[in-house]
C-alpha cells in the first residue's frame, strides 16, 4: 500500500482526487506503480481536467 507521502491530491475546488501510485490512472492509461513525479508533464486530474501543477503532495 502506498505511503501518503506518495500520493498526491488535486486542490481544485469541488475536486479532492488522491493520485495513488498503487492504482495508477486507468482513465489517462497510466499503470499501477508510476510515481506522481513520474508522470508526463501533460498529465491531467482524471476527474477535473487539472494539471499536475495543482497537486500538493498528502504528508
């Protein structure tokens, strides 16, 4: 299971989405075990369209 320092949260409003490396991105096609920094530059919020740019990382 991944550490929360591992795993970062969109801080739009009315958003919340938490990027867990265990889960990945099925949507955006991203597999089970990228890291958050790992992510291409262009990635985006699964939920809300955000950038990666508004996330903050959880501990």
């Amino acid at each position: 299971m991944a550490e929360p320092k591992d795993m970062w949260q969109c801080q739009t409003a009315n958003c919340g989405y938490i990027y867990n490396p265990d889960k990945g991105d099925r949507k955006g096609k991203i597999p089970p075990g990228v890291k958050f920094e790992d992510l291409p530059e262009d990635w985006k919020c699964p939920v809300c369209g955000a950038g990666k740019h508004l996330f903050k990382r959880l501990a």
